[in-house]
C-alpha cells in the first residue's frame, strides 16, 4: 500500500476471477470508454466501479451533518458476484 498525492492510498492484490466476470468487468470498460471518449483499462473500470457504488467517507461531510445510516451489505448487493478466493 503506498499514499497518492490525491490524499487517498492505493493497494495493490491479486484475484482470480471466472472468466464471465471479467467479461463483465470489460463490458463495463468499453461503457466507460464511449462515455469518456477515451480509452479506459479493466483496472480503471473496476475502480470507477467501487468508486460509484460506495457511500462517501464518512470523515469528508461537512461539519455538522449526520453521515448516512447504510444497511450491512448494501453497497455489495449492486456489484457483479464475484466467486472463487482472493
């Protein structure tokens, strides 16, 4: 794991996906990519992904306001189901 200069960090791991989730996974590069009108990698893709599916950080609400109540397990329900091991 290293610190970007953004103020967020990256971590780096492997997965091994099924072969039908990373169709998925480059289905949703070539979206990105005509939305864009650029071209976007899988990696790019998978972040966007998890990007748009979290809630915001909770440290980031302005003072004052309440974070948001958020369900165990809701942000996972809308990614693709991935299975096999990490």
């Amino acid at each position: 794991m290293h610190a970007l200069p953004d103020g967020e960090a990256e971590l780096s791991l492997v997965l091994r996906l099924p072969w039908e989730d990373v169709a998925r996974l480059g289905q949703e590069a070539g979206r990105l990519a005509s939305q864009m009108q650029r071209p976007v990698t899988l990696d790019e893709a998978v972040s966007y992904r998890l990007r748009s599916t979290r809630p915001p950080a909770s440290h980031a609400k302005p003072a004052g306001e309440q974070p948001t109540p958020v369900t165990p397990g809701a942000a996972v329900t809308s990614l693709p189901r991935i299975s096999g091991t990490a």
